[in-house]
C-alpha cells in the first residue's frame, strides 16, 4: 500500500508542477487553493464485477408496418356514387341526413350491412355513398367492404382492382394492409373489394379468420359499411349478417316487388334492421328532382314522406309489379 501511496504522491506533485505553466497569470493563491493535497483516498484491490453474458442471436428489428395504398378514383360521370360536389347538392344532402340518422341511432351501430331484395336495387350505390357520407366527418376513419362475392360491383363503380381483395385476407393469400385502398380525395375512407377466390363464400365466412377479422375492423374504425349479397337469396347473407350490428334495407319503387319487400321485412332480425331507403324515387321530399334520382329515403317506421301536407306520390308501377 505504501508504494501504491507515494506512486500517486508522485503524480500528484508532477500534475501542480505542470499546471501553473499552461495557465499564465493566474494567481498562485488560486493554484494553491486548488492544488492542495487532500486525505488520500483507499484504493480497493477487489477484482471488478463480472459482466453478464449476452445470449447469441440474431438482432430482431421491429418491421415497418406497410403504408395503404393510395389510388386514384376512376368513376364515369354516369355513375351516381360520391355525388358530394356542388352540382349534387340535394342527393349529397340526402345521404348526409342517413348519415345523421346511423351515427345518432339509438343503437349505437358501427358495423353496418347494406342489403336488398334482390339485384338492381341499388345497394351497392347506397353503401358506397353512406360510407363516403360518414368519411367527411372529421377525424372519423370509415371502411366499406364489398361482401357480395358473387356478384361483386364495388370496384367496377369506384374503377379500383378487384384482387386483391377481402377473399385473399379471409384465406391467408394477403394481408389486411395489402388489400385495402385509401381513396384519394376521402383520406378517411377505405375500401376493400371482393377479391377472387375458388373457394364457395359460404366456407370462407364460416372460418375462424372471418371472425377474426371483424373484431379488427371493430378496433381500427368508427364505421364498418358492408355491401352484402341480397339478404335471404344465398348462404353468405345469414353468415354475414350475424356478424353486423345492424342493417339497412334498400327498396327501388320502379324496380322491386312489393311482396319481395313484404319477406325481407319479416324475416329480418327487428333488433338488426335499423332503417330503409327508398332508392332512385321521382321524386324526394321537398318536391325537387334529385340529379341522379338516387337519395330519397325514409327510415324504418318513419310515417311516409310529405309534401304539402299530402303523401308523396310514388311512381306509378306495372301490373307485373303488384304482385
């Protein structure tokens, strides 16, 4: 211990030797306060601790979650779907009142099925335009998913591809992120089409990853809008629609039968069925025509549409139609 003493003794004199030569006029009372030997310090001779030992591998680096595609809309002028601009005022501020009645409905629906009687009805436009409706609010992130495997329609009107689509996330050939789209113009709407698959719909919605998959639309959106096959024709629709909160029914005066209206109302679940809409009317509401025809609606158990005090008058129907 005493070599040790004097070896930092030592070093300590060479260090004040030096010091008071780098540092010119400073004032020797200054060094000498400074420089002043202390008590000596102890000096522990222990081996230092041992360091832990690192397990090998490979060094995980977290992945980058892929960024959604953004695509460009590619709608005929013909098409009456995102009618939102000023030339389409009045069928904009029809889907803007669905829009008013989904999100203050009692209920509290967030996972919506938009369904029909049949083809030609016009729930594919309906979907479409509920869904871009509720996308204009702010900071509200919206889904629309065309369920209608068969004969699906969504991308033919937005001109989106088809695949891939929401049949390749169900059987594990993409991921969610590789097949939704964002629309550009309606950064808060996104939209997975059908897709193409071999397999039946009915086997693709009876798996453990269709289930899976709605619980995360439920955790990524406020609004999941689903274009779904017409209600009571396949198999798909039972399968869908247990995994909705509620459902819209869309009719066409001009174009559905009235007894085909009269079977989907009964056989619909009334705790689901949250509102109609009347589709491609004459004429809507406050007596003006809507530029498309497309927008007039009246919800579930509303008293019918007045004009002047008086019902609305319908489009008349074919005999053919009555049945």
């Amino acid at each position: 211990m005493s070599r040790i003493f004097d070896a930092l003794q030592g070093t300590r004199s060479e260090t004040a030797d030096l010091l008071p030569a780098l540092m010119e006029g400073a004032p020797d009372e200054q060094w000498e306060r400074t420089l002043v030997p202390g008590p000596p310090r102890p000096v522990s001779l222990d081996p230092p601790p041992a360091i832990p030992a690192v397990a090998a591998g490979p060094v995980v680096v977290p992945a980058i979650p892929p960024q959604i595609r953004r695509v460009k809309l590619a709608v005929a002028a013909t098409v009456p779907v995102l009618p939102f601009e000023n030339q389409h005022g009045a069928a904009a501020e029809q889907y803007r009142i669905l829009r008013t009645k989904i999100v203050h409905h009692p209920k509290k629906p967030r996972t919506i099925g938009i369904t029909s009687p049949g083809t030609g009805d016009g729930k594919t436009v309906t979907a479409i335009n509920i869904a871009g409706a509720l996308s204009l609010k702010v900071a509200a992130k919206i889904l629309l998913v065309d369920m209608d495997f068969r004969r699906s329609a969504v991308h033919t009107l937005l001109g989106l591809p088809r695949s891939p689509g929401m049949a390749e996330v169900i059987e594990g050939a993409c991921t969610f992120e590789e097949a939704v789209v964002e629309l550009e113009g309606y950064p808060n709407l996104h939209v997975v089409t059908a897709g193409e698959s071999n397999v039946n719909p009915s086997e693709l919605l009876e798996s453990a990853r269709w289930h899976a998959i709605c619980e995360r639309f439920r955790a990524q959106y406020e609004f999941v809008i689903l274009d779904t096959p017409p209600a009571g024709v396949v198999a798909d629709w039972d399968l869908i629609q247990l995994s909705a909160d509620g459902i819209v029914l869309v009719f066409r005066p001009d174009h559905t039968k009235r007894n085909s209206c009269a079977k989907i109302i009964e056989s619909m679940p009334k705790e689901k069925l949250i509102g109609i809409v009347l589709n491609h009317t004459a004429r809507w509401p406050f007596g003006a025509h809507t530029p498309y025809g497309y927008g007039s609606h009246a919800v579930y158990g509303d008293p019918p549409a007045q004009e002047g005090g008086r019902p609305v008058k319908q489009p008349s129907r074919k005999p053919s139609d009555r049945k």
